[in-house]
C-alpha cells in the first residue's frame, strides 16, 4: 500500500498479530503511534471483585489483583468507557460494565487447580470472557471454596496496566546488509557468529539469506577479518511487529491507536485556530 511517499508492506497477519515494513515514515511518528496502542486503546479487564466466600490460601487482595490481569475478550463496539457512561452506578450499567462468576471448590483426594476457564461471563454479556481458559487463578485443597463475583470494564493502560491489549509492540530500523565480493573469501565466521542466522554461503561467498531477521548487533562486521561486510540502517523505513493479549485483533489495536492519534491532532488544531495561532 502506497500514499504520498507512505509505503506499507505486510510481512505477517493473526487474529493477535501484525507485522509489517513502513517506508516514509519518521521513528517519531511511529513512536507516538505505537505509544497510543500500549497505553490509549482501550480493553475490557476485571475491575471490581465482591468475595462470597474465599477458604483458600490465598488472600482476597491477591485473589482480585491476578483476576485484574486475566486478558478478556472485548467488544469496543458495544462497550463504553465507564466516565463517557451516564448511568452513575457503582457496578456500571450494561454499556459500561459486565459481570464474570466463579465458583469452585476442592474436590477428591488431592489438589484442584482453578483456571481461568472456570470464570463464567454472566448471560447477559457471554462475548466477555477470558482469552485463554488455561491460565491458573488458584490451588484449592479439599473443602476449599472459592465464590465471587467480577465485575469487568474498558479501560486505558495510561491508569493501569492490566488495561493494555498488546504484549508485543515495537520496531526496529531496516537493515541494509552487503556484502562485497570482492574481498569475501567465504570463511564463514559471519555466519558463525550471527545469532539471528542471516547469512549463508553461496558460490563460495557470504550470502545475505535473510536481512529482515538483523538485529543490527555488528557483531559480523567485527568477526569479519577481511572488512567484507557492511551493515546500515534505512533511518526512514522501519519494521513494526505487534502481538495483542488477544482481547481485540491486532489490526484493530493499529486502526484504533490511529484514529486516536488523528483525533489529538485535530483536537490541537482545532485549539490553536481558537486562539488564532493558524
């Protein structure tokens, strides 16, 4: 995809995630792009927990904060931001909040694992639930019980963390590797040394099989005793790689963060023309 001198290209796309090469474009800019996707989108996350009865080791704090960072699934189209709702109630209202329940008690001889599966979404919002139905909660020994009630609602990573829908979102420079031929006698110690296995030999030569995986280390260039090797950066294209907690699709972390970003401009804009600025 081409606009203006912007050139993207897409090297791998999930359900949790986006990779792709972004040509054009400052670091700055993509910056501030990947800052509003870590702490602007917002995602569903347990905010309120009422203990029924908790005979577990484990204390009620403990027990409420490791639910807080259960990844759930999110509806952004359904669900508002509890301070853009009117309803004013401490739990929310069905716009603004929805309701988990766990029950589980120790059974048999031994110990029992409560997982992230046994936290049922209310039938009212049954699209809110956990990502992953494998993650621990608690152990409970016989007799043990375990009853309570989540109350789950959007937010934003700029509060807490448990409010981030990515994992993974970065970018690095694009590499430029070369290699010249005339000097490279293809002793192989470039390939020896590289960890991300970029090189291979060919025709009796270092052959660059892979630049994309460069980390951009040098540490090929001071193995190579026969100066072959050169290895730079494009300082205006870069490789972005983004991995969701799987609330949202990661395509929708990205559009999402850009409409933020479009409307603090505009915003700004809007402002300055208020004051006569432009």
């Amino acid at each position: 995809m081409e606009d203006n001198g912007l050139q993207i290209e897409i090297l791998k796309k999930s359900y949790t995630e986006v990779n792709f090469i972004v040509r054009g474009i400052s670091p700055r800019l993509m910056n501030s792009l990947r800052r509003a996707m870590m702490a602007e989108v917002p995602v569903m996350a347990i905010d309120d927990v009422y203990i029924i009865e908790n005979t577990s080791v484990m204390y009620d704090e403990v027990l409420a904060h490791r639910l807080g960072l259960i990844p759930l699934k999110t509806d952004l189209d359904r669900y508002v931001l509890p301070e853009e709702c009117g309803c004013g109630t401490e739990t929310g209202c069905s716009r603004c909040s929805a309701v988990l329940v766990l029950d589980a008690e120790g059974k048999g001889n031994g110990i029992t694992t409560v997982y992230s599966g046994d936290l049922k979404p209310h039938e009212a919002n049954p699209e809110i639930k956990p990502v992953s139905d494998k993650i621990p909660i608690v152990k409970l020994a016989p007799g043990q019980r375990v009853r309570l009630e989540a109350y789950a609602r959007l937010g934003k990573a700029t509060k807490h963390a448990k409010w981030s829908p990515v994992v993974r979102c970065t970018y690095k420079y694009y590499p430029v590797i070369s290699v010249m031929d005339s000097k490279c006698t293809g002793c192989g110690s470039c390939i020896d040394v590289c960890h991300k296995n970029v090189f291979t030999l060919k025709g009796g030569k270092a052959y660059v099989s892979d630049p994309l995986k460069c980390d951009l280390c040098n540490e090929c260039v001071d193995k190579c005793a026969q100066n072959a090797l050169n290895v730079d950066f494009d300082k205006n294209s870069l490789i972005f790689f983004l991995e969701t907690t799987g609330s949202i699709p990661a395509w929708r972390v990205l559009s999402e963060a850009c409409k933020i970003l479009r409307m603090k401009g505009e915003t700004f804009l809007r402002q300055l023309s208020e004051l006569g600025v432009v």
